[in-house]
C-alpha cells in the first residue's frame, strides 16, 4: 500500500504553509456527534476554506451520495439526488494546481458512483447529468484567499446558491443565484453591487443571522435539474 503523503514539498510547506490532512484524521472529524445531523441531510451545505485536493469534500461527498443511494428507489431519483449533494458542497482552495486537482477528484468521486449505480439499474448514463454535475463542481470549487475573498486575479470569489423550486409536472427546477464570498459573509453586496436578502432556509451557507435587505442577485434562469449545464443569466 502506496504510503500517504501529506507534504508535497518543503518548499510548499515554508511558502504557503501547505500541510494535507491525513485520511483517518478526515474521518474521525466527520465522525464526531455534533456534525452527524447535517451529514444526513443531502442539501446541508458545507464549505472548506482551505479545501486542498479535496480530503473533506471528497469524503462528505461520498457519504451523501450513499445517502443519495439509499433514498433512491430509480435511476433517475439517483441522477437528481446526486445533483442536489453535489450543490451543497463548496471550496476555496489558494493554489492554482490544488483547484485543479479538487475540481478532477470531486468529479472522479460522484461519476465513479454514478457508473455504478448505472451498472446497478442496468442503465445507460444520461449525458445532461455528467454535464451538469460537472458545471456544478466547476461553479463550488473555486481558486482564491478565504481570508481577502480574492482570486488569484484580484477578483471578488463568487458562490452561487443553488434553489430547488416547487416542483411543477413532475418536473424538479433550479435556480442559480452568485453572490461574492464577502457578501455572504457579511450581508453585503451581490456580484452585481447591489444589496441582498437571503431566503433560504435549507442552504445554510447563504442563511445568515442579520436582518435581510432588498435584493437584485445576479440570477440565471430557473432550468430543470438536468439542464443545469445550459444556464443562462436572466439579463442575457
């Protein structure tokens, strides 16, 4: 067995502090009693401000797909159960390279349990739910400084809020809705500059404490669940 690393270099180590967590450690955190309630819960989000290659996301991500699995009696519940995990999960990782990585592991992670669950129903995959997923882990995991809220380009980190509406005709629709890292964390403006509310009581990452203001997000337009890949903002 292939011994774990958790130091690339000593270079890395002195320049940004890099340090990987090792994969029983992950474990035993998420193990503990208190975050057991939310790890149960597919849409409970939660973020890593320091995400690395993935070791958390990856291993939560695993648990809420098994979730995803026990609750789904069709294929197609999977495919929607998976893409509502996958929405919840959200990282800030500083190095380029680490982005990259986790953006790979986070899809390694959900398509690997997607071909088997494919192989389970005796199912051919349905190409819209690789694609969205994909869009869906692109827009999560994001390069930038959790503690300046900026990317390596000086720009603002942007979230999106990811909001099941009723479902109509059978059919489950979601809206995207950005906003920056600073306004999430301080009720501030959304990407757009102007002030925002937030409405969601599932999503606890955009659910803050403090008395909500009038909002203008910038919004995309409500798709089915499986389309997500094909969003388009609502002033396009």
């Amino acid at each position: 067995m292939a011994e774990e690393k958790i130091i690339k270099s000593n270079e890395r180590v002195k320049a940004h502090g890099e340090v990987f967590t090792p994969k029983n450690i992950v474990n035993q955190m998420l193990n503990t009693f208190a975050i057991q309630p939310e790890l149960q819960k597919l849409s409970a989000t939660f973020l890593e401000p320091a995400a690395g290659e993935g070791a958390f996301l990856t291993e939560i991500l695993l648990r809420k797909l098994k979730i995803a699995s026990r609750v789904s009696n069709t294929i197609e519940a999977f495919e929607q159960n998976s893409l509502i995990a996958l929405t919840s999960l959200y990282g800030i990782e500083l190095l380029v390279d680490n982005t990259e990585l986790l953006v790979i592991h986070m899809y390694q992670v959900f398509y690997q349990e997607y071909l088997r669950q494919l192989s389970i129903y005796n199912a051919p995959e349905n190409k819209k739910v690789v694609k969205s997923a994909l869009t869906i882990v692109k827009a999560n995991m994001v390069q930038g400084n959790a503690l300046t809220g900026k990317n390596k380009n000086g720009n603002d980190i942007v979230f999106s809020e990811w909001s099941l509406l009723p479902v109509k005709r059978g059919i489950q629709k979601v809206q995207r809705t950005e906003y920056t890292l600073d306004a999430i964390k301080t009720n501030g403006p959304s990407v757009d500059g102007q002030p925002q509310v937030h409405g969601s009581e599932e999503l606890t990452l955009f659910d803050l404490d403090e008395e909500p203001v009038e909002i203008k997000p910038r919004k995309f337009e409500p798709v089915p669940l499986f389309d997500i890949f094909r969003e388009k903002h609502v002033s396009e």
